[in-house]
C-alpha cells in the first residue's frame, strides 16, 4: 500500500466517524451478500452454500444505490466468498461511485497478482482476510500455510488497506496459532486484529483458559485503534455479558442475498423487510430497540458502530416499542377528533 493511498485511507476513515458522531441519521456500514456460495466449508460457518448463483449485477447496482440514498458511508462486500462473483470489480466501482467506502471480507484463495491489480483498479479500499490455523484441518482450511504464498502477493501488489483477523474459539484446534498468524500478517506490514468465533447462533461462546492467553497477546500485538474499539472482546473472553446498544437495522445493515435486511449474519429474519422498500421509519425504529443477543454478541463489526451511539439515545424492549407508539397514536386520534 502506497504511502499517499495510507494517508487517504486515514482521512476517509477520520471523515465517515466525523459524520457518524455528527448525525445519527444515516447508515454508517452495511455488508452486503452479491452470493452465498462458497469454495470452502469451514466447520463452524452458517453462511455459504456450494450452490447458489451469483446475484446480476443490475440487481446489485440498485441494492447499492439503495444504500446511497441511506446515507450510506460504507459498503463491505462478503458471502459466501465474494471473489467468486464474475462482476466483483463493476460492483466495487459502483460503491465508489457513489462516494462510500468499498470494503471486502475474503477467505484469501482467489488472489493472484493480476487480480490484485484488478481490485486496486476497481478503487478497493479495504480486505479483510481470517485465517484460522497454520496447518489445514478438517474445521478450516483456511490456514497459514496454505494462504502464505497469496499474502505475499497482497503485500507486493495490492493498494489498499489490508487487515489479517486470527480467530479462536468456534472448534480451532490450537489456540496459539492465532500469534502465529498475527506475527506473520505484521511481518509483511498488514494491520491485524483477533476474533472470538461465534457459537451458532452468533452469540458468546466462552473461551478456554490456552485460548485466554492467545488471545490477549494477539491483541497486544495487534491493530492499536481497532484494540481501543474492541474492549468488548476482553469481557468475552471472560464469558461475560458485556452491556452495550447495538444499532443493527438502522447505522449497522445486513443485506443477505434476497436482498432483505438483516440486524446481522447471525440474526438473520430480523427485521427481514425488503432493503427496496426499507424506510426511515424501519431505520429509526431499529435504532431504538435494545436487541436480545447484544449482551453476548460476538460480531465485531457490529460492536464497532454500536461504539460511535453508546453513549447517547437509550433503547427500549420492543414491548416498551409498541406501547410508545400506541400512546402516540391514541394522542393522534384525540387531535383529530378536536
């Protein structure tokens, strides 16, 4: 990554938290599924298939301009495996086209130095790469071993920011690997972070007392600003719930591959409206509701937004939701009949 791309990618990264801090009216990150297929089929995930088509590209297009007219400031592409999809790069050049920032989670397997350069042409600005072990086993294959080769053509080649996630927990065999992979991905000058592997339906699973100790020196060596963004992670590794208000289906989406909205991967069906048709109404709604899972959720990304509106707007059960509305409604009736 070239120094003057590193110093753009800081200011992009500085502006979007400006704006976020600034206004809550907007989507801050939405992943976004172009296919759920997958080349791979790592024990602990739920989210691939070996079957499903990719979505057209005219049908993405409008799934992204969607996501503009949301205010959108970022766009990750994931799966499935992404790099599968024929029209990847018209997809990155669509996000950007629209001004947000285009972002990609990858299993690492497809890139080549030609496809890399394809991607700094397409105006990527972000990869992020979990590897899982060193040596391939039968709960994932994506292992150091086999991946090396493909992130020293990443560090030669590519312009944009990369980030290597270790992971632990969710069935890895050896918790240690993580450092090791860790210590590699700052060897070829990536930003890395540590991830705790969700049970199956993506919330705590408690970590043992070898995977504590990996663990904890991953995050001493890792990404100092995404460490300041993760203390979440330290009362997980505990086992505990840690208290905190996500904003899934409003500053955080997850569009699946129908194109419905999700809170997240593993909370799939919630809210489950169609993003064509999802409204301001639908975004400030989810903003306010305190979601059940948020104690014991694992899922980083959605701790990092949560992180910029945590301190204001108290959520409420939907319970509390629905007879804050009635109220305002009875309130309505009783203007009108005046």
């Amino acid at each position: 990554m070239r120094k003057s791309t590193f110093i753009k990618w800081k200011l992009r990264q500085a502006a979007f938290i400006t704006r976020a801090l600034a206004s809550t009216n907007h989507v801050v990150l939405a992943h976004i599924i172009p296919m759920r297929r997958c080349n791979l089929a790592c024990g602990y995930c739920n989210e691939y298939d070996h079957t499903s088509n990719p979505i057209p590209l005219d049908v993405m297009k409008r799934r992204l301009d969607k996501l503009a007219e949301l205010g959108t400031s970022i766009v990750t592409i994931s799966g499935g495996e992404p790099m599968m999809h024929p029209e990847l790069d018209q997809i990155i050049r669509h996000i950007r086209s629209h001004g947000m920032i285009a972002g990609l989670i990858s299993n690492g397997y497809y890139f080549t130095p030609d496809r890399i350069k394809r991607l700094n042409e397409a105006g990527l600005d972000s990869l992020q790469i979990s590897i899982d072990n060193v040596e391939p086993d039968e709960v994932s294959r994506k292992s150091l071993r086999v991946l090396d080769k493909k992130l020293r053509y990443l560090a030669e080649h590519a312009d944009f920011h990369i980030n290597i996630n270790s992971v632990i927990g969710g069935g890895i065999r050896n918790a240690a690997d993580a450092l090791t992979v860790a210590q590699r991905a700052v060897e070829l000058g990536f930003s890395t972070t540590v991830g705790v592997i969700h049970d199956e339906d993506g919330t705590l699973k408690p970590l043992t007392e070898d995977e504590k100790q990996a663990f904890h020196a991953v995050k001493k060596l890792g990404n100092k600003d995404h460490a300041r963004l993760n203390w979440f992670q330290d009362s997980i590794a505990e086992g505990k719930p840690y208290q905190w208000r996500c904003r899934s289906g409003s500053r955080y989406l997850y569009i699946c591959e129908d194109g419905l909205v999700h809170w997240c991967s593993q909370q799939r069906g919630y809210p489950g409206i169609p993003l064509a048709d999802y409204t301001m109404e639908d975004f400030h709604r989810e903003y306010k509701t305190e979601k059940w899972c948020a104690p014991t959720c694992t899922i980083q990304c959605v701790h990092q937004v949560g992180i910029l509106d945590n301190w204001r707007d108290p959520q409420m059960t939907a319970a509390q939701l629905r007879k804050e509305q009635k109220q305002k409604e009875q309130v309505g009736q009783m203007l009108r009949a005046e």
